[in-house]
C-alpha cells in the first residue's frame, strides 16, 4: 500500500501518503528535545472491531519531543475513522513514530512506522468526510492516496497548521481537531523543507494515550 506527501504546489497530491526520498534528518535540542533515531519497523495489525461511544469525549494526547498535542476525535462525524484511531493509539502503535513529512505553514503529516510514508497499519476504512468539510488550521485528517476513494484511511494523519490547506477538496477522513498544543504543531512544522516536504529534524511521538469523558 504506497503512501505519500508532495507539496501544495499540487494541492490534491499535498496529502497523499505515498514514498518519498529517504529522509536525512538533524537531531536539534531546543525547543526540542534530542532523541535517538527510531528503528523503523512494520506493525500490521488486524483490523478492529471497537466501536466509541458517541455521547462521550474522546481526547487522544500525542507526547512529542517538542511538547504534547491533544486532539479531540470528531466520533459523530467519523465513527469508524476515530475508532480505528483510538484502537491503533492503545495498542501502542504510533509510539516512536515520527513525523515524516513537514511542509511549513501547511501540515505535519505522521503515523507511519516505518518513517518512510510507504505503509500503515494492514488494513483501511472508508469513511468519507462531510462535502461541507474545510481542512482549516488545527484540523486532523487522515492521509490517502490519490487513487483511494475519498475518506480512505491506515494510520497515517495529518495536523493542519497554516491556512493553504483549506483548498483542500473534502477527501480526506475526518479525524478531530487540535484543542491543545497547536502551538506545538506549529513548532514541529518548522522543521520541513517548503518545496519536497522533507524533513529537517526528527520529531518523535514518544506517548499516546486516550482520555474518555
């Protein structure tokens, strides 16, 4: 299953989740922390069959090296999306994972274990979003590839940080949106090169955990 980002330059392709370049990153200190180079590995998993409450809250807290994002899961909207999400976030799966696709201004793109944005986690849902959806800042989507059918999604995500993306078509999954840390976001979204969506510096999901209330 091939997976890939290339840049806003061609905004349908800017979220796709196929390969791209081995990434050569640069392990920084501050704001962020230095971490050792993760092991990439593949985590397939079998496709679960967990479904969320939707009269509760479910808040997924992402601990990076440069801070935590909390993101609150739109169940409503995307049951099966966000389902998937919390099952994959407790069976530990993104932990040491990390962002490796960042275009400035744009989106921070993470979810692959095996950093390369070749590969999820075995399996997909279907889950197209609402037409009137916008992929405003802090939005959370779910990356695809230009020939899956709108709402297609493995693992990998999306964190919108910038205003470009909001030309987006509504193809992609509907995650939930960032409601703490976006100024972490913005951060992690230094570290790309603006053309190739490259990464400058190895950002890593460390911790995951869901909150539910």
């Amino acid at each position: 299953m091939k997976r890939g980002l290339l840049l806003l330059l061609l905004a349908v392709l800017a979220l796709t989740a196929c390969g791209s370049e081995k990434n050569t990153a640069t392990v920084g200190t501050d704001p962020c922390h230095a971490i050792k180079t993760p092991d990439p590995e593949q985590r397939h998993v079998s496709k679960p069959a967990l479904t969320l409450d939707p009269e509760k809250t479910y808040d997924v807290k992402l601990v990076t090296n440069c801070g935590s994002i909390t993101i609150e899961l739109d169940v409503k909207s995307s049951p099966k999306t966000t389902a998937s999400f919390v099952s994959l976030v407790r069976r530990r799966f993104f932990v040491g994972t990390i962002f490796h696709r960042i275009i400035p201004g744009f989106v921070i793109q993470g979810g692959d274990p095996t950093g390369t944005g070749n590969d999820g986690p075995g399996y997909v849902t279907v889950e197209a979003p609402p037409a009137s959806t916008k992929y405003t800042e802090g939005v959370v989507a779910m990356a695809k590839t230009q020939t899956e059918a709108a709402g297609t999604a493995g693992s990998q995500f999306f964190i919108v940080i910038g205003p470009d993306a909001a030309t987006l078509k509504p193809d992609y999954a509907l995650l939930g949106k960032v409601t703490d840390g976006l100024d972490v976001a913005k951060v992690i979204g230094t570290y790309g090169d603006a053309s190739t969506g490259a990464i400058t510096r190895l950002i890593e999901i460390e911790k995951a955990t869901v909150d539910v209330h």
